[in-house]
C-alpha cells in the first residue's frame, strides 16, 4: 500500500473542503467591473470592517495585490523601503520595478524578522534632486513564520509618519499573527495605510487577497487593478470561497500553530538536527542545519513521501491538511534519515 504523501511545502497547498465547495456553487454572482457582484462586495465590506479600515478590493492574488498597493502609494521615480527577505522585493518578480518604476530600497532583517529602525531611518532619502523620493514603508506580518510585535509596528507606524511615508503591510499569513497573539485582525492591521490579506493559505481558499484601505486609495487601486489585468466578472464565486474562510476557518488557524509546535518539539530531541530557534511562531518550522547534504536530504525524504520547501533552511508548513498523525510520521521520516546517514 502506498503511503500517503505528507505535503509540508507551503499552507497553499490547501484545497477547499466540500462546504467551502458548495458556498462557491450557491454564490449570488454579477459583472465586478460594473461594480454589481454582492459577494465580491460582501467579502470586500467584511474584511475592510474586520481589518478597521474604510474599504476594500478583491484581487486574484496576493502579488497583485501588493503591486497594486504600492503603485497607488507610489509614482514613477519613488522609492519603497523592504525588507531584503520581504515577498514584495523578493519573491514577486520585481513587479514595482519593472512595472511600476518604483525603486525598491531594501533592508537586511534583524533576527527577529524586523527591520532596524534605525536603518530605516538612516535609509530614508534627503528632498534632493539627486536622489529617489522616499515614499512608502512596507512590512510583512508574519515573516519566515515569526509574529512582528505591537510594539515594533506601533514604532514603524510613528516613524513612517513623521518622515511623511505612508506605511504598507504585505499580511499574506496576518491572520496567522492575530490568532497567535490572541488578537482581533484589526489590533494588527489599522496602525497601516494599507494591508493586502491573503485567503488562500491557512484560511484555506483556493484563490484571492483582499487589499484594504482608505475609500480614496481603493478608487485609485481599482484603475490600477484593472490596468495590469486584474479586472474579473462574476467572480463571486471565488470570493464565496473567501467568505468561508473567514467565517469558519479563522480560529482553526491555533490548531496549525499547535501541530508546528508539536513538530518542532519532537524534531529537537533528533541529533545532528538543528530547529531554528528551537520552536515555532505560528505555522512554520525551519530546519537550520540537516547535516550539509540538503539535497540528499530532500530526495531522500521526498522518496518516502514527505516533501517540504526550502532548501536552506529547510521549511516544513503546517496547514489545515495536516493533522498530528502526519506530523508524528514527518517526525519518524526525518529521525530515520539522520539515524541511516
């Protein structure tokens, strides 16, 4: 009998369960360019109230989401300060770049997933001709799976203010860090501009992110959706799926956040195998150190059944998927490659 794959790749790896199914057949749908879909609306509305904000637009995906916001933030010749490992500079292509021809300035991260105050002061350009104009301050919340502090975005937020920036949130897995920390998502989101919010990870949809702002920044981000092809039909029956998600599939997330530690716990007590800070935040765990042969590692694993991401450092994703069964084989999977290599 073959066993069954245990998919720790990402939490996008979710596919929708047979209610999610059904809410998404059932949908009341229209033309969402002609503004006339009630369930694009309806989740729209739900995530600008639950996020404190004053509206909100459906985008196809989190990238375009993101670009968005900062070409309505941004003009021709701007500048945004990034995180070196943040998704917007990162992993989506250079889109602002080539796009929008907004000059990313990135950041390295401190440990903690932050970024230094101090360097984002040090960054912030001088009004001179020679220079780009520094004009938005993005952050990600959750980073590498680590929650960003209150206290950290309270003191960003200020900082962005008195130097005149807005302030961005790329918040892919933001209801990761509300649930973690105990929080309504408002208490993590209104302190920003504008927050992308992202529905097909943990929260289990099959596609779409919600950017939230201020009424006159959305007007501004639906002209640019629809120029860089993000203009859909009847597309609620895609966000029925998000509105599912949010109704059921919210508080779920401390389940995901309660295995990764369980995984994380038992993966520590493997010698030879190194858990980077010995734990995990919210949904992920990361492997610092498997020995130096990552590649064999992987195959090897991958052979048996077990795939995860990354590759240095590895990163295993806990989702709604998973279960503790299928951590505790991950578990015997990993111990028996150190035990034979």
């Amino acid at each position: 009998m073959t066993q069954q794959t245990i998919d720790l790749r990402s939490d996008t790896v979710t596919v929708p369960c047979s209610a999610m199914r059904q809410a998404m057949a059932s949908a009341p749908v229209g033309d969402d360019v002609y503004d006339e879909d009630p369930t694009v609306k309806k989740l729209e509305a739900k995530l600008a109230e639950m996020s404190g904000h004053q509206a909100g637009l459906f985008f196809p995906s989190g990238t375009q989401s993101n670009l968005v916001a900062l070409l309505s933030h941004c003009q021709r010749g701007d500048e945004y300060i990034v995180g070196q490992e943040a998704h917007t500079y990162k992993y989506e292509g250079g889109g602002a770049a080539v796009l929008g021809s907004i000059q990313p300035q990135p950041i390295e991260h401190a440990a903690d997933g932050t970024i230094p105050l101090e360097k984002i002061h040090a960054t912030i350009k001088a009004d001179d001709f020679h220079f780009a104009h520094t004009r938005l301050l993005a952050l990600e919340n959750t980073i590498g799976g680590r929650i960003i502090s209150q206290d950290y975005i309270a003191s960003a937020g200020a900082l962005a203010r008195q130097h005149g920036l807005g302030f961005h949130l790329d918040g892919a897995r933001v209801f990761n860090a509300a649930v973690g920390q105990g929080l309504p998502l408002d208490a993590v989101t209104s302190q920003f501009d504008s927050v992308s919010i992202c529905l097909s990870k943990g929260l289990g949809a099959p596609v779409g992110s919600v950017l939230v702002s201020n009424q006159e920044l959305i007007e501004q981000a639906r002209r640019w959706r629809k120029m860089v092809g993000g203009g859909m039909r009847q597309v609620g029956i895609l966000a029925a799926a998000g509105l599912y998600a949010l109704e059921h599939n919210v508080e779920r997330l401390v389940d995901d956040h309660a295995l990764a530690q369980s995984l994380a716990s038992q993966l520590t007590d493997i010698d030879g195998l190194k858990v980077r800070d010995n734990s995990a935040s919210t949904n992920m765990v990361y492997l610092a150190d498997v020995g130096g042969d990552i590649e064999g590692f992987y195959q090897w694993c991958a052979q048996r059944g077990l795939k995860f991401g990354g590759r240095d450092p590895v990163r295993l994703v806990v989702h709604k998927q998973i279960d503790q069964k299928q951590v505790d084989r991950a578990v015997q999977l990993i111990k028996a490659y150190f035990e034979a290599n």
